[in-house]
C-alpha cells in the first residue's frame, strides 16, 4: 500500500495493536514488570514508534459500552512497512524477551494489524 502526502507516494506503516490481559489481573508490579521488559523493542529496525502502557483513565460524561478498560497493559507500534513487521518478529531480539519474559506473564491477548 501507498500513502499519498502532499502529492508525493510513500509506503505506508503498517500499525500492530496488542491489548494484553496478564496473569496477574490488575497487579501493578506484574504491568511494570511487563512494561519495562518490553521498552527495549522500540529500538529494534524497522519499529517507528512504540509505545507500551497501562489503560488510561479518561472521565466521561456518560458510560460508555464500547470502552474496555478490562485490559492490563497495551501496546502501539508502527512499522516501515509490512516487511519491517515480519522482520521484527522473527527476529531473535524480539523472540527471546517475548517468549521468556513477556508471554510468561501473559493470560491472554488481542492483536490489531493494520495498514502496511
């Protein structure tokens, strides 16, 4: 895919979303702890931005059912491109923390691609 800016083409990033509900529900020390093991990947090539935090506490006007705050920690990362994705997760920089730290602490969890 191609993004359109300004008249000028360029690939677009793809954009992986992971909503991560953890073992430990709700304990902080098990999110810091996911958290920090994980802030190591954003430096990984082909990662444009990455982002890994706690679900934000937003004040509404009035409930609402769409919202899901259920989630323990998420994450949000952009890609060069769809290549730079499947390079990033074969890579043994992101293997060894994902399969022997993070996932570890891991119950279940959503994944979002798009774009790319």
């Amino acid at each position: 895919m191609l993004l359109l800016l300004s008249g000028q083409a360029f690939a677009e990033p793809l954009q992986h979303v992971v909503v991560i509900w953890l073992k430990q529900h709700g304990d902080a020390a098990a999110r810091a702890q996911y958290i920090e093991a994980s802030r190591g990947l954003a430096a990984l090539p082909g990662v444009l931005s990455y982002q890994v935090a706690e679900p934000a506490v937003i004040k509404r006007e009035r409930p609402n059912a769409a919202v899901d705050e259920s989630y323990d920690v998420a994450v949000s990362a952009s890609f060069a491109s769809r290549a730079a994705y499947e390079d990033f997760l074969k890579n043994p920089l992101y293997l060894q923390p994902a399969m022997q730290v993070l996932r570890p602490l891991v119950d279940r969890y959503l994944i979002y691609d798009f774009g790319g």
